[in-house]
C-alpha cells in the first residue's frame, strides 16, 4: 500500500474500538437520558405560582438590616472566626502524621492502610453529618462545631499532602538516605523541602473553607454565625438575615483571595 | 577494600539485576563500571550501600560486613560511603550550603540538623571543599538555581564531605555535556587520587570510562563480562558487553579528545577548580 492510499484511509483511532460497543455504549447513554427525563414529574402552574413566593421571600430581605440584632451577628461571627482557626490549626497539625502514615513510600503497609482508613472515614461523611454526631456528644455549640472542622481538615489535608509525599523525587531522598541520615532526617531534610510550598497552600485553602463550613454548621447547632443565620430566619427576621449573608460573603472572598495570595507566593 | 563476593539481586518483579557478581577493588582504585542500559551498574553500586537489598551474597568495606548490619549500623556505615548521582539528587528547594551540609547528617543529631546547628569545623570544611570545586561564592543560592556542572560539583562536595573511604558514582556525566562532563569526571578522579578513595564509577560513555579510569569493569546483564586496564579495551571486548557495532571510532575518540581540548579551556578549568 502506498502512503498516499494510506494517508487518504487514516482516522484516529477511536475512543472505544469495538463499533459495536461504542454504538451500545453511546445508545445506551441516550436511551436513559430519554427515559429518565420522562419519570420526572413537573408541575409547572405550581412552578409558576412557586417564583412568585420566590421572589417574595428574596424581596424580605431588603433592606438589609445590620443594627439592630449587631451584638448577636458579631458574637457569632468572633464564635465562627475562632472555630475556623482553632480547628485549621489543631487539624493540620494532626493531619502531618495521618499523612507520613498514608504515604505509601514511607509507611509499612499496616501503619498506610490504617492512615488511609482514617482518611477514607473523615472524607465520606459530609460535615453535616459529623457535627450531628459532634452535637449530640459535646451538646449544642462552637466545641461540636471545632471538632467536626478539625476532623475534616485531617482527612482533607492528609490524602492530599500524602499525594504531594508519594510524587516526590525520589532521587532526593535516596540521596539523603545516601549519607547515612535517620528516619527523621529523612524526612526533614529529603521530604520537608519538598511538600513544603504544597503544604503551606493547603492550609491556607482549608482555612478558607473551614470558615464558610462554620457558617453552614450552624444549621445543626454547631455554633458560629451560623446559628445567629438560622436563629434569624427562625424568626422572620430576614433583613438581618441578608446582613450576615453579605458579611459572610465579604469573609469568604477575602479569605479567598488571601489564601490565593499565599498559595501564588509560595509556588 | 570493598570486596564484593556472589552477589546477586533479583527484584519482586522476577528481574534478575545481578547474577553471582563477585569483585574486588582495593583501596585508592578508582573503577569504571560499564555496560548497557538494564545491566545491573545502578543495582551494583546501590547494593553497596544497601540503598537496594541484595538478594544474596556478601559486601565487606574494610572489616564492615555490609550485608549483614542492622538499620542503625547501616547508618553508621553508610557515612563511609559517598554517593554521587545522575542528576545530581540535590534537595533543590536547600540552598548550596545545606545540600553541602547535608553530607554530615549522619554525624550529627536530629535537633542539630533541624536548626542547622552543625559544628563549626564541618562548616569550614564545606566552605573549603566549596572553594575548591569553585563554588565559594554560591554559598547562600538554592540548589536548582544552579547549572548542571555546578549542581554535580555541589553533589561531589556533599559525597565528600562525608568524609568517605569510598565514592559509588553513579553516571556522573549523563546530563551533562562533553566538556562539563570532561570536567566532571576529571575533578572526581583529581579529589579521590587526592584523598585516597577508591570509588566505583558508573558510566556509559566509554571513551570517557578510557579516558579517566584505571580500571574497567564490564556488566552484561548482570555478570561481569571483563575486568582489566582500559588499554585492554578491544572492539571485541567492546561487543562482548554491548552486542555487534563498528567499536573502531569508539576507542579512538577517548584518545583524541584529550589532545583536542585547546589550552584556553585548559586554563579556564584550572583557574574555576583553583
């Protein structure tokens, strides 16, 4: 065969080579899409009437009222503020030895599946879920909302930073080893350097989400400014509702941008 | 000094690395270790100094049986062996003076090496060893911001700052280019004559192993296929360890590329080593 005859008969290959299969898969696909949108039941005069109430319930909170609930937003906010950093901080510095352990490069496999165990186990159930548990053991308050934040930093900040450990150069470390440093030295010298910027930027970027989890946590009665939002709904109070809404967006853009900062300036 | 008898290195994969490898090199040898690609010349060296676990044999440094010391006794022996890599394996985010300093992890105690406290007589030595590979005025620059040449430099000083009995280089020249690896290979052989090391030098460039090696070793998957002076270098030999090619350009080169070098690089080299 020639390699213009060739060229002419060229395709790229196919994502799924069998025809028979692609076109199963790719029917299969629509044909439940087909069938799926024909259970859904939708009232739409109830719809239409439903983006009335909607728009309703929005204009409730306008105007915005900061004054006059201001004691219970700014304790709630202090409450929430504190939570965020005292469990960033307790939670990332138990989620460095989680992570050495999860790391398969570094931890004898009992030790990695038991770390990877804990992580599996913080990163499944929703925070939601876990400060209900938090609640009903520590009752209602900021130290169920901590606990819960701090649980989830570990299993955050340990998969991920035990991802950062397992893509080091390995060469690095041998090197390290090489010399006849200890198991510690190993990891301050080989490893540390290396995880280092990473580690740095993720603990900014779970600040970040710890203190909007805190507002969400409130819901439950986790404490923080949460549960002044949830207090104020409760009683139709709705424009000091859409105060500590815009407050709580203020917070989390500028935490985001800060820890955007910190992550761009340690890369 | 190093004496290296049956040893054999089979990976959990099945791959048979060393098959029965048996071999001496006594004290101030400098040895080149050659072969293909998958030879067993990196296994070798990093069985030395258990980097690697052998699968049988034994290793002995002077009256040290290697193989058979536990975690902290390996430790302990691994300070009397420098190791210099490929692509150079500096901690790149360390600055030059802490990869140098790192050569002295194994004498100090993790709180010392945490706040790099080490004593002043092993930064002086660095500071004297950076000297002379011509690095003195690098001290404070982190480690990737260096060339290649001087990133291996600053590898060289941390094997030996060790103070070793031995040196295993491996591939020492593989990123590099001619002349850096000319000047590479030429300062690793001036410091271990200087020193007394004996060193094992992993290398795939033949003319190069020729050029500054007194011995040849050659690997074929994994079994010693020659041992002799480079002058005993034949195409035969040659074919021996890698397989049939035209060798003659080979061995030619290794002699033409030391009359080749003008004398201005010449004296560029000495006054950068100086």
């Amino acid at each position: 065969m020639d390699a213009a005859a060739a060229a002419r008969a060229w395709r790229p290959p196919p994502l799924i080579e069998a025809a028979w299969l692609r076109w199963a898969v790719y029917g299969g696909a629509l044909l439940y899409a087909v069938l799926a949108l024909g259970t859904l039941e939708v009232n739409w005069t109830r719809a239409a009437e439903g983006l009335e109430r909607g728009g309703r319930f929005l204009g409730a909170f306008f105007p915005p009222d900061f004054v006059t609930h201001w004691l219970e937003i700014e304790e709630g906010l202090l409450e929430s503020l504190t939570m965020t950093v005292t469990s960033t901080v307790f939670g990332v510095i138990l989620s460095v030895p989680v992570a050495l352990g999860a790391s398969r490069n570094l931890a004898p496999m009992p030790i990695y599946l038991f770390c990877r165990g804990l992580i599996a186990v913080s990163r499944t159930f929703q925070e939601i879920i876990i400060a209900i548990l938090f609640v009903a053991m520590f009752g209602f308050g900021p130290l169920a909302g901590m606990l819960t934040l701090a649980f989830s930093t570990i299993g955050f900040m340990g998969k991920l930073l035990a991802e950062d450990i397992e893509d080091i150069e390995k060469s690095q470390a041998e090197a390290v080893r090489a010399t006849g440093a200890s198991w510690f030295q190993l990891l301050a010298w080989g490893i540390q350097p290396q995880v280092l910027p990473r580690f740095i930027g993720l603990s900014a970027y779970r600040f970040d989400i710890n203190f909007r989890e805190s507002a969400v946590l409130g819901l439950v009665g986790a404490g923080g400014i949460g549960d002044t939002l949830n207090s104020s709904l409760d009683r139709y109070e709705f424009g000091t509702s859409a105060a500590i809404l815009l407050i709580i967006i203020a917070i989390v853009m500028v935490c985001e941008y800060t820890s955007g900062f910190i992550r761009r300036a340690v890369q | 000094m190093l004496v290296i008898e049956g040893l054999t290195k089979r990976y959990a994969t099945g791959d048979l690395a060393l098959d029965d490898v048996s071999l001496t090199v006594p004290k101030g040898q400098v040895m080149a270790l050659i072969g293909p690609s998958g030879a067993g010349k990196s296994t070798l060296i990093r069985c030395v100094n258990r980097l690697v676990e052998p699968t049988a044999g034994t290793i002995r440094l002077g009256e040290t049986v290697l193989t058979a010391l536990g975690d902290r006794a390996l430790r302990r022996a691994r300070r009397r062996m420098g190791m210099i890599f490929q692509e150079y394996a500096l901690v790149e985010r360390l600055s030059v003076m802490e990869n140098v300093l790192s050569g002295r992890l194994g004498y100090v105690g993790f709180w010392r090496s945490w706040f790099r406290r080490f004593p002043l007589a092993d930064i002086e030595e660095a500071f004297r060893l950076l000297a002379r590979v011509g690095l003195d005025h690098m001290v404070d620059k982190r480690a990737d911001a260096l060339s290649g040449g001087q990133r291996q430099r600053v590898g060289i000083v941390r094997a030996l700052m060790q103070d070793p009995e031995l040196l295993l280089v491996d591939e020492p020249t593989a990123s590099l280019d001619p002349k850096t690896s000319r000047q590479i290979m030429r300062l690793i052989i001036e410091l271990a004559k200087e020193r007394g090391l004996a060193a094992i030098i992993n290398i795939h460039d033949v003319a190069l192993a020729q050029q500054f090696a007194e011995r040849i070793v050659g690997l074929h998957a994994g079994r010693i296929v020659f041992d002799g002076p480079a002058s005993d270098l034949t195409p035969e030999v040659l074919t021996t360890i890698y397989g049939e090619e035209d060798w003659s350009a080979t061995i030619r080169k290794a002699e033409d590329d030391d009359e080749d070098e003008p004398p201005a690089v010449e004296a560029a080299r000495i006054a950068a080593a100086d």
